[in-house]
C-alpha cells in the first residue's frame, strides 16, 4: 500500500516536472507540495464525508448503486487530473475513502469484475503505441535494470525482516515477490511519451516489465531453495507420506 501511494505521488512529481517543461527548483517544489496537500485534504475530509455517501448509496438500485459509485470517482480522478496530480492519486484516495462505508462489501462485488476489464483495455492501449521493431534495442538496458531490481528489492527485503524481527530467509521471501512490476511504470512511459522524451523509454518500460513479470514469480516459487543455496544449508528433508496401507497395517497390529 505504500508503495503504490509512494509511486503515486511520485508519478504527479514527474508529471510536474516533464509535462510543463520547466526545470525550475519552484515549479516542481509546488507541484510535489500541491499533491502532498491534496493526499493529507483528502485525507481529512474524505472521513468525513463518509456518512453522506452512505446516505446517497441507501436503498439504490444496482444500476443506480454502480452509477454512483462511478460518476463519484471519475469525477475525483477528473479533479486531480486538473489540478495536475496524477489520477491515480485520485483514484487511490476514493478508494481509501470508500473502504469506510457499510457498503464496501457491495461496492466490492460489483467493481472487481470492472478490474480486469479495465486493465487489459490500459495495457491493449499501450500495446498500440509500441513499434515491435524498437524492442531489440532495449534488451540490453533492461535486463541489466531488471537485476538491479532485484538486488535492490532483495536488500530492501533483508532490512524490512531485520526491523520486524523475522528470520533472515525471510528477505528473499520479500524480495523477490516485490520485483514484479506492472501498471505505474507503464504510466510513467506514457508520460515520457507525452513530455518528447526518447522514443527507446516506451521499448524500454515494455521489455522491463515482461522479464520481472516472468521472473519475479519463478523466483518467489525457488525463494526458499535460493536462499538454502546462497546461506549453504541444506535442504530440509521432507517427512516420508504414509500410505493407506501403512495405517490399515498399524491399526491390524494395534
């Protein structure tokens, strides 16, 4: 969760700094301080809103209901896209805010279907804007920040069991489940598109994220025989499976 509101915020920084073509210490200072202000206002306010949107959701239709549900957060994902904070931003915090209501359950039910709907049509969208012929050129680049990933998420993970007290193995553990990554850095490709950065960021961003989609669960699945490997023990030896046999045999003698 504090990842995806660390990226978040970082997406409105970058978005800031890139889309206005400033370099300015002030510019990007008041972008990174208008999304801290909208995150904490929102924050605040949110809570306090819960109650009317309890009100506004009592005895609707699952057709109202869904409407609602929709227009409201379309509606803070617009505003924060206006003030020039990312939507994701938006989208996050209507969704901290929701979590509140006696009605989450039902609002669960009805938008996760939404979720993998809306998410092949963002990664379609952003398929049609890759020349397939520019992914060669990336590889290199890639694979190499693909490791660095890793490392570095493996070293964060060593750290986090460290100051929570867990056994090291752990580290791996964590590591390698927090490699994979997905949609904010596609986001941050469409906004390097967007600002004229290189062409060679988009083949980059889309060979990145396919090698730790594919790697990061290998490696989840192996954490522990990796760990075992690295720390030179041995493999723990599994307990031999009793048959039916052997315990129709135990109870016979018994």
């Amino acid at each position: 969760m504090f990842d995806d509101l660390f990226i978040a915020m970082h997406i409105s920084f970058l978005s800031g700094l890139i889309l206005t073509g400033s370099s300015s210490f002030w510019t990007v200072a008041g972008t990174s301080l208008l999304a801290l202000g909208f995150i904490l206002s929102f924050l605040i306010l949110g809570r306090k809103l819960v109650p009317f949107i309890d009100r506004l959701l009592q005895e609707k239709s699952s057709e109202l209901f869904i409407l609602i549900i929709f227009s409201l957060l379309f509606t803070i994902a617009g505003f924060s896209e206006t003030i020039h904070v990312a939507e994701a931003i938006g989208a996050l915090m209507a969704g901290l805010v929701f979590a509140d209501s006696r009605y989450i359950k039902k609002i669960e039910g009805m938008v996760l279907p939404f979720k993998d709907f809306f998410g092949a049509m963002f990664f379609f969208s952003f398929g049609l804007s890759i020349d397939m012929y520019s992914l060669g050129g990336a590889v290199g680049w890639a694979t190499f920040a693909a490791a660095i990933t890793v490392v570095c998420n493996v070293a964060s993970g060593y750290f986090a069991s460290r100051f929570s007290g867990l056994k090291p193995k752990n580290s791996v553990d964590i590591g390698f489940t927090l490699s994979a990554r997905g949609e904010f850095s596609i986001i941050m490709a469409n906004i390097g598109k967007a600002g004229k950065l290189l062409p060679v960021i988009q083949s980059f961003v889309v060979v990145y994220v396919l090698i730790l989609s594919i790697v990061s669960p290998l490696l989840t699945k192996e954490s522990r025989n990796i760990w075992n490997k690295l720390a030179g023990q041995d493999d723990v030896s599994r307990k031999p499976k009793k048959k039916l046999s052997d315990l129709e045999a135990s109870v016979q003698e018994n």
